[in-house]
C-alpha cells in the first residue's frame, strides 16, 4: 500500500479475495455510471443528426475537461469553439526552469494520479503517454521518509519502521471507517459494480453524515478517542500525507476518496501532466463524423483557442450570447462552462437568467480549498547518498509539522538533474506563504529543512530560480479545487446533475457545467473527465442525438443511478 496510515486493513484471505475482483475505479459512490466502459465501447459515445453536423458549440474552458468536451463534440460532428483566458491545461500545469534543462519540470497543479481514474486513463493511453510511480510518502518505490513531528524525526521505509503509535493511529482509522462508514462492504461493492448495493450503503451514510465535518467523524469513533492519535493522524494522514486541512470540511468528501483508493497507488505521466490535453488538442480521431480526416481541435481553431469569456447572457431563441475579450460576440444554442465555478461570479458577467436561483446558490456557496507550492531544480538526486554513520539516504521523503509540510524528491536517475519540491501545503498553510515572493518562500522553507536535516547543504545543489504558485490568487482559478462543507451534499448534486436539462424550465437550459469542481471527486482530474462526459451527452441530447442502445450514456441510466435525493424542507 502507498498510504502513511493505511485506508484498509485485510487477512490475507480477505486479501486474496479481493484480488480476484475487478480493479478498484472511481465507480460512484454518489453516481456508480462506467464511464470507463462508456468510453471503451465501440460504437462510441453517441451520434447526433446529420442536419446539425458543423453546428457550433461553446466550450468556456480549456482545461483538461473543457479539452475532452471538445474532443468528443468534434468526433460526433459538432464545431466546438474553446475560449480559454490563459493556457491550454487549466491545473494540468508543467512548467520549466529558466536556464535549466527543458526536460526538467515542475507539476504546478495535478502531479500524482491513481489507477482507480480509469477514465482518465482512457485518454492518458489514447494520446500515448507513459506513467510512472510517484514517490508518496512510504510507498513502495519511495526510498525513504521522514516523518517529523513536534521536533522529532522518524526515518522509516514502511510503516513498521516508525514508532508503535504510528500503527496504532493506522488501526484506528481502519477501525473508525469500518464503524461508521461500512469501507469493507462499500469497498467490495465498487469493485464488483454492484450499483444495488452501492446505492442502499450510500443512501444511509449521505442521510447520516452530510452535516459531519471529517474531524467530527473521527471524534465520534471510539477508535479515535485520544487526541494525540487524531492530531498525529492529522499532521500524517493517509495517501499523500497530512490531512488536517480537511478537518473542516464533510467526512463524505473524505468517504469518496478512500472507497475508491483515490489516494492509493499513485502514478505521475513521464514528461509532465500537461502533456494530456495538448495532445488531446492536436490529435486528429481516426473516427470522426463530417469533419474529414487529418481534423484536430488545433486545425478547427488556427491554432489556438478564443480568448476569455468576459459575458453571458440569453437571447430570444434559446441561444446562449458570448462575448471574449476580443469584442468578438457569437450566439450559440449550447456553451459547456468548464472553468472554475467562481469566474461566473466575479470574472464574467452574467445573465441571473443562465441558471435556476437554487443552482446560483450552489455555485455561490462552492467552497475552494487553497494550496501552495514551490519548486527548485538540483544538480543530481544528492538525497540517494548514504549517510557515512547511519547508512541511511541523506534525505528523504518529508512529512511534518513545520511551514513546508510535504517536501517531495523527484529525479529520473542517478547523475541527471533533478527537482525538489520543497513544500507542497493546502488551506491555512498555503495562506502563510501568500504574502512572499518566490525566494522569500525558499529560503523559509530552506530554513526549516535545514532544522530537520542539519547535515545537508541543500542550497549547494540548486541550479536554477523557484518555481510557485499559489492557486488561491490565480485570476482564473481563485483556488484550488472545490471541497464541500457540512451541509453541502444538496448544493453538489444541483450543479452535478445539471447536464440532465430535460428536468429544468425552458428558458434555463443551453449551458452545461462541467470540470472537477462539478464532479464528486473535486480535485481528482478523474472528475473532470467524467462531467466532461456528462456535458457531452447533454449536448448531444440537446441536439437530437441519441446514443447507442448497447452503450447507454450517463443520462440514459440516469434514473437508475440518480444521486441520493435529501428532502429540502
């Protein structure tokens, strides 16, 4: 297992059992649709009349969602027009070093994915690009990690290496997920995609939990009644590290994480994440209606996208008005919006007429998590040295309390150049780097390394400037990814389920939202694709399309699958 604190503990019958099912994939909870059977199937995603062959659809984004939207609009036939107000990728961001090497990179944005996005991994094989582990603290391919807490280092290459407690705040989680929230049962019933029994679990704990913060769920659990097993479980975590940030937010955002191993096994794409819709942009389908072969989204756009949206508004005739930054004003009978969901409150103005007031409530009340990161490049991966007395790597892997919080170690083999990123920090911890300039942060976080690795003259080994975001104050984002409160269950389902626009009132439909925010798994490029897809088959519905009938899409099954319903009143 990859994770710090394990998200599961099993017999080795049990774990033989479980092998033999299905691979884990992000299959529900809240909407248990195969989009991964969905995309695989050969008679394809749909088909629309040939009367509307070359109409013209919006696309408002050009991130990895708004990118696979158009992709598969253009293959039916349609004439997708992206706007996008900064660069194709959105927060599939890979970046360079000035002066350095091009084939050295940092991952600004999604840098680790796990084989549970099987959606996603559609696209990542489609436009042939390779994937590699990502060195996550304590998983296998990691070398070593630090834990290093309240001043205290811990060297470790598994769990059993570090002290008792550690193993004991693992066992309470394992305990705490199987009390309160069924992992075993709901676990296997993704695996075996038994939407029956996914639903009748699911429906239970959204009706128990939706007002639970994470941090109230473990205090509820008898398991977790020591307040030093939750503060160390915090500063910790499981997967990828410390999960503290998140003690505010709801315990079924934390639920759809570890039913489907989001944070499990993961993998980063050789070359850089943002390498996935830049080629998905110039891949020209070998199946495709009306357009003649050679066509690509690069080829319908001159070679590149629209500028930002800067208005939307309803004409007479159910169009959708857009207006970009150009001047430029095109009407369209139907603009999938894939950007952050705040940019329609802030950066663009809209029409109150786009959508119902219950869905402006949801996008108003959408609460985005911020986070932070920094990278340098290096002259060689120095942490694989031997330390002469103890014979450990000179550096590891660092999980702590301190300002950085994660540092990871990235290099592609002995010798080369490689990149650190020195701290990685979500929330709270990302606010306390906001006011500083790249090197300020760098030498804070030096700083602190220095406390934990005395001996390691880190700075002797850099090449090049810091690299840095902060998400938070990106124009265009306003935020990293979207993480629902207590409370928000209701909020989610509106904005998740409005491709379905058979069910809203005529003049509201037209627009489609999509991206990660939208989705269950906000956060997880996985939920990008799939409202992607969800945002396609609204389309092609609107179109008079239909699909299939041996490969039903989402809203064909929607009745079956529906999200749990929780009264209003």
């Amino acid at each position: 297992m990859t994770s710090t604190v394990p998200t599961a503990v099993h017999d080795e019958q049990e774990t033989r059992a479980l092998e033999a099912l299905p691979p884990i994939t992000m299959f529900g909870p809240d909407f248990p649709y195969a989009y991964d059977d969905y995309l695989a199937h050969p008679a394809g995603l749909g088909q629309i009349p040939a009367t509307e062959h070359g109409a013209e659809v919006a696309v408002v984004g050009g991130g990895l969602s708004g990118v696979v939207a158009a992709y598969e609009l253009m293959k039916m036939g349609l004439r997708p027009v992206v706007y996008e107000a900064d660069r194709i990728g959105g927060r599939l961001r890979t970046v360079g070093f000035d002066g350095c090497d091009g084939a050295l990179t940092a991952e600004m944005g999604a840098m680790r994915f796990p084989p549970s996005s099987t959606a996603l991994q559609h696209y990542i094989d489609l436009v042939d690009l390779k994937t590699q582990p990502f060195p996550n603290p304590l998983a296998p391919e990691t070398p070593s990690t630090v834990v290093d807490l309240k001043g205290e280092s811990h060297y470790a290459r598994t769990i059993d290496d570090l002290p008792p407690v550690y193993r004991e705040v693992a066992d309470a989680w394992n305990a705490c997920l199987e009390e309160g929230a069924d992992f075993s049962d709901m676990n296997r019933a993704i695996r075996e995609r038994d939407v029956p029994r996914i639903r009748e679990i699911w429906a239970r704990l959204v009706e128990k939990l939706d007002n639970q913060t994470f941090y109230g769920f473990l205090c509820d659990s008898p398991a977790f009644t020591s307040f030093r097993h939750r503060e160390i479980f915090g500063q910790v975590g499981f997967g990828t590290g410390g999960w503290d940030t998140d003690f505010p937010n709801s315990i079924l955002e934390i639920l759809r994480v570890v039913y489907t191993e989001a944070d499990d096994h993961h993998r980063g794409i050789v070359g850089g994440s943002q390498q996935l819709p830049l080629r998905l942009w110039e891949r020209e389908p070998e199946k495709i209606v009306h357009w003649p072969q050679g066509t690509s989204l690069a080829s319908l756009h001159e070679g590149a996208p629209r500028p930002a949206v800067t208005r939307l508004h309803r004409a007479a005739g159910d169009r959708v008005v857009v207006t970009d930054a150009s001047g430029d004003i095109r009407s369209y009978r139907a603009v999938v919006f894939t950007a952050q969901s705040w940019m329609l409150l802030s950066q663009i103005d809209c029409d109150d007429s786009l959508f119902p007031i219950d869905h402006w409530t949801a996008i108003e009340r959408t609460h985005y998590m911020e986070s932070s990161k920094l990278f340098v490049p290096v002259d060689r991966p120095f942490w694989l040295d031997k330390d002469e007395v103890t014979g450990r790597d000179t550096m590891s892997m660092t999980l702590t309390d301190r300002m950085t919080r994660g540092t990871y170690l990235l290099d592609d083999g002995p010798g080369r150049p490689a990149v650190i990123c020195l701290s990685y920090t979500w929330c709270d911890d990302s606010l306390k780097w906001l006011p500083l300039s790249a090197n300020e942060r760098m030498e804070v976080m030096l700083k602190s390394l220095s406390e934990i690795y005395p001996h390691v003259d880190i700075r002797k080994h850099i090449i090049g400037s810091p690299v840095t975001v902060s998400w938070e104050n990106e124009p265009y984002f306003m935020g990293a990814f979207k993480a629902n409160l207590p409370g928000h269950y209701r909020y989610q389902r509106r904005l998740f389920t409005h491709f379905m626009q058979d069910r809203l009132p005529a003049d509201k439909r037209g627009v489609f939202l999509a991206g990660d925010d939208i989705s269950w798994t906000a956060g997880w490029a996985e939920g990008a694709v799939q409202t992607a897809l969800n945002a396609v088959w609204g389309v092609m519905h609107q179109f008079g399309g239909s699909t299939d009938p041996k490969n039903p899409g989402p809203g064909d099954l929607y009745d079956e699958i529906a999200p749990v319903e929780l009264p209003e009143d």
